[in-house]
C-alpha cells in the first residue's frame, strides 16, 4: 500500500486485513514512532436484489461465498405473497453460509444470508433488520429499493449494493442511494444476465464500481469485505436525502396528504395501485412516482402497471360488450314472441353493433397484435413483468409473481456439498 501523508504528520504503515469480521485495523506512525491502531469498519452488509433470472445467479454466488464471510448478505427477490418459500433452503444448500427468513427486531450477525419473507420488505437499521408490510413498490413487496436505501441511509460507507439479473429497474434508486451515502456498488454483467434490465439499468443510473459476471462476484465480494470502509464527510446528496426523507415508507406508509410533505410537483397521473395523484420526484438521472400513501414506481414500472392496467379496462370492456350484446338478444326473441317487430328488430340491430365493437376489443386483446405480445415493457418470456422464468410476475414454477422452487432441481448435489462444509455459527455485528 502506498504511504500517504496527512494533515496530522502520520503515515500510513500497513493495513491488516487479518481475521476480524468487523474491522480492519489500520496502523499509522507519528513523529516519535508510536503505532497506535485505529479501528476502521469493513463492508460488512451485502444486500442484493434480483428479480427474473435471479435464483440461478444468486446459487452461484452463494456457491462460492465461505463460511467464514465477515458480512451478513441480505436478499430480495420478487415473490408472490402465497410463495411456498423455499428460496432459503436453496441457498442454504448452495454454499458454506447459513441462509434463513429474516425476522423483525432481529439482531443482524455476520456470517448468514437473510432472504425477504413473502409480502414484507425487509429494511436495516444499525444493528436491527425490521420487516415493513408498508405500499408496495414497483407493484411489489418485497421490492428491492428498501433493502438498498434503509441499508444505505443507516450503514453508509459499510454497505456494499449488489444487483443481479431482473426485469424493469428496480434497484436503480436503492443502488444510487449506496453509492451516494459512500457505499460501493456491484452489478452482474447484462450480457451474463437472462433478463438484463435491472442490470442495464443500474448501470445506467449510478456510477457503478464493478460490473462483473456471476461466476466472478463471489471472489470479488470477498476481497471487498476485507477492505476498510473509509468514513468521509457525507455528500451533498446524501444530506439532502436525509433531511427530505425522515420517515421509511415501506415500514408503515406515508400520511403526505395529512401532512402535506409533498417532495415534487404533481405530475397530473394517477397510482395504478389505488387511484390517487402521483408526484413526480428526481434525484440525479433517475425520476420516480409516488402517491400520497406511499406507493412508488419507477418510470418502466408505472409504464408497466399502466399497461396493466389498460388490459385490465380493456377486458372489463369487453365483457360489458358481450353481456350487452346478449340481453339484447334476448330482449328481441322476447319482443318477436310478442309480435312487436319493430322493437325486436332495433334490439337486433344494437346487438349486432356491441359485437361488432367486442370483435375488435377481441381482436386487440389476443390478437397478433395485443397489447403485452412483445411489448416494449416485457421483461419475461413474453409475459410482463416476469420477476421469473417463464410465467407473468414469476420467478420459480411459473405461479403469479412467485419465486418459490424454480432451480430446486440442483438442491440434491448442492446437499450433497454442503455436508462438506459445516455451516459455521453466526457472528453478530
């Protein structure tokens, strides 16, 4: 390590990395020879979020993460609130780290990998991790931004942000907001990514230090525990998001109406979710929605809810149509029985045109051309929003928005390793 002076006649002599999971120790020599050691913090969070795609690439990385890791490693992935839950079992049967739900008011401890349980965010603080069934985020929870962002604004420079294969661009404000609170930021490779989304997007959004393929991260996200995180003076942007966001939404919501906290200006849309007004919010490159109670969305997830909710209007619409067509029918057989022509033969008439009408809706629902067959939002095979391989909103066996057993097929050899290696207990932080 090069010598560097400072303003207090030191020099830097020598940093061991040795074996403490919790700091380095970083040893300077004054004027008169005396060496005193200064505790200095490693990177000692690792969160990570992945969406479609994902559980292969984080089996990889666990894979290849020792028992020994002096970090704890955090982990969203989209789920459906009815997943069966088996993404910690795969993990823990992936590598030398014990893997589990994390709990609320639980203690973190270095060594483990917590996964978000179904339908709850999962948030940090110093030394705790909370659960939030607060608004959903990008139409999901857990979502990856309030793991990033509670980490970033409550560690800082201890964090390091991770973002692996997915669809759409969740992750990108949480990654930016690791960065900005002096955290480092890691993103799989999109080329080595099966949905490269999320990654092309973080790389978009925020100055990432390392884009690196899945097979190598595990190596390099060991060096990088090891490293001291040097504490700086906060940044401009992390001061302002401090002061404008005293309150975590994903842990119990917003009351912005109530308290008219409103950060941007109305940008004249409505939530997907439950119809109020959004507010148009910027940090740096990167803009996002939220309304009044708290839901928020990315620019390509309001794009996709709104396309969502489009299908939605558009199969309502034609259901009325269909309906409306029939008891028209049936009003004119009725009226024919009767012998009132006339009256049958205007019932016929408006029947013919709500299926003349429910025929195009037809058409441009499953047609060649429907709406969502290919479309610029689709992040899945062919369905959008897949957080999954294969399914809409999927990430395991093809369930609504699930993330359950897909890639349970290599838990038998990855078992049979794991007795190998005995899983090491939990150091806490």
């Amino acid at each position: 390590m090069k010598e560097t002076s400072t303003t207090a006649h030191t020099r830097l002599v020598g940093v061991d990395l040795g074996r403490s999971p919790r700091a380095s120790v970083v040893r300077y020599s004054d004027r008169n020879g005396v060496t005193p050691a200064v505790r200095m913090p490693n990177h000692d969070i690792i969160v990570i979020g992945a969406s479609a795609g994902g559980i292969p690439a984080l089996m990889h990385l666990c894979k290849g993460l020792p028992h020994d890791l002096p970090a704890a490693v955090f982990v969203v992935v989209h789920t459906s609130p009815r997943s069966p839950g088996m993404l910690p079992k795969l993990l823990d049967r992936a590598g030398a780290l014990r893997a589990e739900y994390a709990r609320d008011d639980a203690p973190i401890r270095h060594g483990t990998i917590y996964v978000a349980p179904p339908d709850h965010h999962l948030l940090l603080e110093e030394k705790r991790m909370r659960l939030g069934h607060g608004p959903r985020e990008n139409g999901f929870r857990p979502a990856v931004d309030p793991l990033f962002r509670t980490a970033a604004r409550t560690l800082g420079e201890r964090v390091i942000g991770v973002i692996l294969s997915g669809g759409l661009d969740d992750g990108s404000e949480g990654l930016l907001l690791v960065k900005q609170h002096g955290g480092l930021a890691v993103v799989q490779d999109p080329i080595d990514a099966p949905f490269s989304q999320m990654p092309q997007s973080a790389i978009m959004t925020v100055d990432v230090d390392h884009v690196v393929p899945v097979a190598e991260m595990a190596a390099l996200l060991v060096r990088l525990t090891y490293l001291p995180a040097e504490h700086g003076a906060p940044t401009a942007a992390a001061k302002r998001d401090l002061e404008e966001n005293p309150v975590e939404p994903a842990l119990k919501g917003l009351s912005a109406l109530v308290s008219q906290t409103h950060k941007g200006p109305p940008s004249g849309l409505t939530c997907p979710e439950c119809g109020g007004a959004l507010w148009e919010l910027q940090n740096g490159k990167l803009i996002k929605y939220s309304c009044h109670v708290g839901h928020t969305y990315s620019v390509h997830g309001l794009l996709a809810s709104q396309d969502e909710s489009l299908e939605s209007a558009l199969w309502t619409a034609l259901r009325a149509l269909e309906e409306s067509a029939e008891l028209r029918r049936r009003m004119a057989a009725r009226a024919d029985r009767s012998r009132f022509s006339s009256v049958a033969d205007t019932f016929k008439q408006q029947a013919e045109e709500a299926e003349a009408r429910a025929s195009q809706l037809r058409k441009l629902l499953i047609g060649p051309d429907a709406l969502g067959n290919g479309g610029a939002h689709s992040s899945g095979n062919g369905g959008k929003r897949s957080s999954g391989n294969g399914g809409a909103h999927s990430s395991g066996n093809g369930g609504a928005r699930s993330s359950g057993n897909g890639g349970a097929h290599r838990g038998s050899k990855a078992a049979a390793r794991s007795k190998r290696r005995p899983k090491r207990a939990a150091r806490s932080t």
